[in-house]
C-alpha cells in the first residue's frame, strides 16, 4: 500500500512522491475515554450534517482511506447545530495495550457558525509491539472552526497511523496542532479542502525524534475558494538514527483567486547520523495568488554552546534546552491549560 502521495510527483530518484507500508489490517475497535461537553450529539456512524454527502480526502491518501474502510469499522460521528460554540473541548485518551491493530475512526459536523476544540491523547504504558490506526474526518459549514489538537508519547516499539481530512466551506477554519514525541514508525497525513471564500487552514507540527525513530509527513492546502488561506508550519528535533520526510503542498487551483498560502519548517539537527529530507511544494493553477515556503536546517550554534558552557550548562543539558523550546513553540498554542501541562510533565519525564 503506498501513502503520503505528493499531488504532483518530483523526480523518483528522490524517493519522495510516496512511501510504500505493509500494513497490518485492523482488528479490534480501540477503547480509549471521553469527556463528551454539553451540546455535542454523538452517534454511532458517519455525522450527520448539511454537508454529510460531500466526499473527503485525506493525507495519507485513497488506498489507506480503502484500507480502513475494508476493516469494516464504523466511525463514531460528532454533530454540532447551528451557532453552538462549545467551550468545553472534548476530550478523548487512548492508552494503546498490547500487540494488536487497533483503529479509531471519527466523523465531525458542524453547521453554520458552530465551534469546537477535539483534543486527542495517545499514549502507552507497555512496550509491545501493536499497531494504531487513527483517522479524523471533517465538514465544516459556513463560518464553522474545528480545533483538534494531538499529543502522542507511544513507546518505540509501536507503530502509528494518523490520517486528516476535511471540506471548511466560507469563512470556516480549521486549526490543526500535533505533538509527535514517541512511536517508532510514524506516519502522519493531513489534507483541507478549503472549498468556500476566506476559509483558513492552521497547521502546527511539533516532533522529537531520536534513536531509529521514522516520522514520515504528507500535509496539503487545497485551495479552491477565493481569499482562502492557508499557514503550515512545523518545528522538529532530530538526533541518533532518526528519520524524517515532511511534504508541504499548498495547491491554488482555478477560481481561488485572492487567496495566500505559507509553509515553513524549522529543523535542528542534533547529530550527523539522521537522515532529513523536506519537500516544500507550491501548485498553482491561479494567478492573483501569494506562496511562500521556506526551510531552516542546521546543527546547533557554536557560539550558543559556547556560551551556555561558559554559564556551566553542559552540551548536553543545552540541547535539552532548545529541544524543549521547539516543542514549546507549537505546545503555547495550545488554549487548553490542562493539556499544556500534561505536554511538560511528559517533556519532563523524557
């Protein structure tokens, strides 16, 4: 099965334009707990909404999409009315046990001027090796905001599949905040199709890998309404072995005129023996439109260590600290204090 396909494909020698998986097919329904707030209708299936037969794309693509749906697991559906704005989050904690495949299906509709915080705990307290599938599913109507924020501190003996996507109508947004602190094989998509005028996608990525750890991204702004907007960003830490691939498409197709899109990602590379790659993608079927992507890759500054050894702050201890800082860059965005914490009390344990 192939995942995180760019939407246009560079040179095969680069090994980019897909990554190749043998994925073990789901087989058991994953338990975790919820908080659910007052004014969030949950059933059993797909939401039901205004926009309940539009069809989606994900980030991870169309044949793990299939892959999913063949497993025969129904996605538990999150229905929010007309101008209800929740402020409590809903808050859901998966503790993954065992060896087995487990999957987590989830299916948000929100009507018009509704909004609401989903935030998404995956953890462990066992080191056996079990796979985890989680795929979140959106349709925003007009003036809709969907928050969702993922934190995940799985041991490295798992591995973990987690797929996004949505249709954001006018003047909907959808925030998108991810901490990626454990797990030995990550696979990480997301894809908005920002359909309506002034929709906005918001993307923030935060990732520590370390030792043999793989982290491999595909994230895309489908920008199809005018003046919609779209800002991807993503700061990461890597030492040992570890591995990383992140894809940024912002795609500006026909009629999108007006609209902006940004990606930047800022990588610190702690040793020699990692391996990054980064492939900043910008498709344009438009003209009145404005791209910009960029990239900061490097070792840390001498002359930081330097002067942190100087106020008796040992190397090691120093890169702790600027690890700590890319993690909090992306964690302060957070409005949920609760879950900020727990972020610092993992950061302190590791």
């Amino acid at each position: 099965m192939k995942i995180n396909r760019l939407p246009a494909p560079t040179w095969n020698r680069l090994k980019v334009n897909a990554t190749e998986v043998n994925a073990v097919r789901p087989n058991k329904a994953a338990g975790y707990e919820e908080k659910l707030p007052e004014g969030v209708d949950k059933i059993h299936g797909r939401g039901i909404g205004p926009l309940s037969d539009v069809t989606i794309k994900t980030g991870l693509g169309e044949e793990f999409d299939k892959f999913i749906e063949d497993a025969g697991f129904k996605p538990e559906g999150y229905v929010v009315s007309d101008e209800e704005k929740i402020e409590t989050p809903l808050y859901q904690t998966f503790d993954v046990k065992g060896n087995d495949a487990s999957v987590a299906l989830f299916d948000y509709s929100l009507s018009d001027n509704a909004e609401l915080t989903v935030i998404q705990i995956v953890k462990d307290e066992d080191n056996e090796s079990g796979v985890f599938f989680v795929q979140n599913k959106y349709r925003l109507s007009k003036g809709a905001k969907l928050t969702i924020v993922q934190i995940q501190t799985l041991s490295e003996s798992k591995e973990f599949y987690n797929d996004i996507g949505g249709y954001v109508s006018d003047d909907a947004s959808f925030n998108l905040i991810q901490i990626v602190l454990g797990a030995k094989n990550n696979y990480y998509g997301a894809n908005a199709c920002l359909a309506g005028k002034n929709s906005a996608l918001n993307l923030a990525v935060a990732y520590s890998l370390k030792n043999d750890e793989l982290l491999d991204m595909n994230y895309v702004a489908d920008h199809n309404g005018k003046n919609s907007e779209s800002d991807i960003k993503a700061n990461g830490v890597m030492q040992g072995r570890a591995n990383k691939l992140f894809r940024g498409t912002i795609d500006f197709h026909k009629g999108c005129a007006g609209s902006k899109g940004a990606e930047l990602e800022d990588v610190l590379l702690i040793d020699d023996t990692i391996v990054n790659k980064t492939v900043p993608l910008i498709l344009c079927d438009e003209e009145d439109v404005e791209g910009a992507h960029g990239a900061t890759i490097g070792r840390p500054d001498e002359s930081f260590l330097f002067y942190m050894g100087s106020r008796g702050i040992p190397r090691e201890e120093a890169y702790e600290l600027l690890k700590r800082a890319k993690i909090d860059a992306v964690a302060n965005l957070i409005e949920d204090e609760k879950t900020k914490t727990y972020i610092a009390e993992c950061l302190d344990r590791a």
